[in-house]
C-alpha cells in the first residue's frame, strides 16, 4: 500500500491474538475513516490504532573541531572505551537485529554471519544509503585490515530488518512491523534502532495537502500521542511473552535535535521510538581532551551513553567510515547489550528472567568514571555503557 501523501486516513492497529501461548502481536495497516476506527476500537484484541507518520533515520552529525577517526591497528576508541576489548565475552549464540536502511552484506566486515534481511519499505533488501550498514558494523563488525570495529564480533546470526528506504524515509508501521517481526517472529535477543518519528515532516505534509498550519500543527501532536500509545502497547505485549519466550533488549538512539553548542539551555527530551517503555535510550559522548563529555546534539534524559563521536565503522562499499551521532552510539549499547546476553545465558538464569537480568546488568554495570566535571547526570544517564 503506497504512502505517498502521509496526509491519507493510514492507521495502523496493534492488534493480539490470543488463544495460543505465547499470544501474537500483529501490526496491520488499513485506511479508515472515523466510523471504523470506532468500530475497531471495540474489538478487544486490538491493543491500539495509530495514524501512519513518516519516520526518518537519527542522520550523522558535522561537528565543528570534532576529528574523525582514522583507520589504525587494533580497537575504535568506541570498543575500548566500552571495554569490549579486553571481555572475554563476543556475543556468540545471540541473536541481534538493526532496524534501519538495510546491510552492505558483501562488506567484509560481516563475512561469516548469517544475515536474515526483510524489507519493510518496498524498495529491496540491501542498503543504498550507508546508514544501516554502518549502525551494523558497530553491533557486530568484524574486523576491517586489522581495525576492529565491532563490539559484538561473535554474533554470527543478525537480523536485519529494511524499515527505512533507499532515501532514508519511512514510516510507522514499519518500525512496529519490524520490532514484531523481529521480537515476535525472529526472537531476537537485542535489537538495534537509530530511528526517529518526523514530526516535522509530518506537520509538513499536512500543510502540503492544504490544511492549516494549526491544525496540522495540532493533528501531528494527536498522532504523535497516538504512536507513543502503540509502541507502548507492543512493547508491554512483547514482554508478556518472557514467560514463553527469552525475551528482547531493545535499544535506540535518543536523537541529535539539541543545540548545547549554541545555547546550554538548547537542549529536548529523548524522542520517539527511544522514549517508548522498555525502550533503552543511548545518548551519545565525545572525547575531545582525555575525559567524556555529551556530545552537543544529544538529546537529554537518555538512559545510558555510549562513544557518539567519530565513530569509525563499516562504509557502504567497503571500508571505514567516521561519523557523528546518537545514531553511532545506539549501536554500542546494542553490542554490549549482547555481550552481557551471552554472560547471562552461561549462568543458568531461566530463559523468563535473562532479558531482565541483561537489561539490570547493562544499566547497573554503567560508569560514571571518566567523564569531565559539570557532565549533567540527566544528558549521560546512567553512564558509559560497560561490557562483562
């Protein structure tokens, strides 16, 4: 189904289907005008209905001063500084899944795993833009002429999940049908989102389609709300499938909108898909003399942090690329995110407890050792993400 002209009457349901254990979470997109809405609404299985609003990847940051990383012997500064190079933990075992523009799966960087790819967009697996395949190596890389990239280099089964197009656009429900198809279907112990809604975009569209710029300033806000309810409602029904299932991680990219660089006081909240329950939000850090500080366009009340800033990964192609971002960070989170998986799979925790003993792990293990002086607790989180 084309979504072209966002201002169409696309709502997409969350709906459960009950009567087998573990239940099924379903995403389906209809046009419905307001007399079905009503209608749906009352059936008990559907959890919640949203209208469709374009999404759009957490895009990499220029940064004024900032230096990119260059291609050297031996670990990124990102690897180490989550000290996934001196673990003796690889991911080996897991499952993990990067929601984004799709996989180079010719880079080296991902010789020997085992790539599962769906696309969601309609425009082909594979990865034109070099988001998803950078977000990718980061997770799970190996590494690329001795410069090791990947925090999670054990994996050897991902996920990967084309929820953003060749322009790096999407919409909705394709993240909700990716985090279905990869918690539910795949059950996959991490997954990975450098995504946000485009809220501006979708004011945008709306006045395009000539409707006042209030109105549509305020029918972005409902629908807004209306998505926070239904990734809420899919991910309160993924975790109700811990007593059958393991369980899934879900780690995102808190977003790059502040400014702190021209204002302190430039700075807004975690954002969508990252602000929704359950959802581990990842802020992003620079290194610029020795001690970590939050970078200036992260955005504030994440709850962990990890290396943002001249993230050195795989580029579409072949090679290494350095870039800026929540987006580079997220990544990170979801690598020793998968690490601290394998460290809790060997203990003999019981498969309904691991995901939350992973997720207590990830946040209880962060450290606030390294960072400059006057770092706000609220702009870092729990701290700098720490691997097993």
């Amino acid at each position: 189904m084309s979504r072209e002209n966002m201002a169409g009457p696309f709502e997409a349901a969350i709906s459960e289907r009950k009567g087998t254990a573990p239940s099924s979470a379903r995403v389906e997109v209809e046009s419905l005008n307001k007399r079905d809405i009503r209608t749906l609404a009352r059936d008990p299985q559907v959890r919640a209905i949203a209208p469709v609003m374009p999404i759009a990847l957490v895009r990499p940051v220029d940064m004024e001063g900032a230096q990119p990383e260059a291609a050297a012997a031996g670990p990124t500064w990102g690897v180490k500084a989550v000290g996934a190079d001196v673990s003796a933990r690889t991911g080996s075992g897991v499952t993990v899944c990067v929601l984004d523009t799709g996989i180079d799966a010719g880079h080296k960087a991902f010789s020997g795993v085992t790539l599962v790819q769906k696309d969601f967009t309609g425009s082909g697996n594979g990865d034109k833009e070099g988001h998803g395949t950078h977000c990718a190596g980061t997770v799970f890389g190996r590494d690329v002429d001795d410069t090791r990239i990947g925090v999670a280099r054990g994996v050897t089964r991902a996920l990967i999940g084309k929820v953003l197009g060749d322009d790096g656009s999407g919409s909705t429900d394709g993240i909700l049908s990716g985090i279905q198809w990869a918690a539910v279907e795949q059950n996959a112990h991490v997954i990975s989102m450098s995504i946000g809604i485009d809220l501006a975009g979708f004011v945008r569209q709306q006045v395009e389609a000539g409707m006042p710029a209030d109105l549509a300033a305020s029918a972005a806000l409902q629908a807004y709300r209306a998505n926070v309810r239904a990734f809420d409602a899919l991910m309160e029904m993924i975790r109700s499938r811990e007593v059958f299932e393991n369980g899934s991680v879900i780690v995102a990219a808190a977003g790059n909108a502040s400014r702190r660089q021209v204002n302190p006081d430039f700075e807004i909240g975690v954002e969508m898909p990252a602000a929704a329950d359950g959802v581990i939000s990842v802020a992003a850090l620079q290194q610029p003399a020795g001690a970590l500080q939050v970078a200036p366009f992260s955005n504030t009340f994440a709850n962990v942090s990890a290396p943002g800033v001249g993230v050195l990964s795989a580029r579409l192609g072949g090679g290494l690329v350095s870039h800026n971002g929540t987006s580079m960070a997220a990544p990170h989170v979801a690598g020793i995110a998968a690490l601290w998986w394998e460290q809790i799979l060997t203990t003999g925790v019981p498969a309904t407890t691991a995901r939350a003993a992973v997720v207590a792990k990830l946040l209880s293990s962060a450290t606030t050792n390294g960072f400059a002086p006057g770092v706000d607790p609220a702009d870092r989180g729990m701290g700098l993400v720490q691997a097993p």
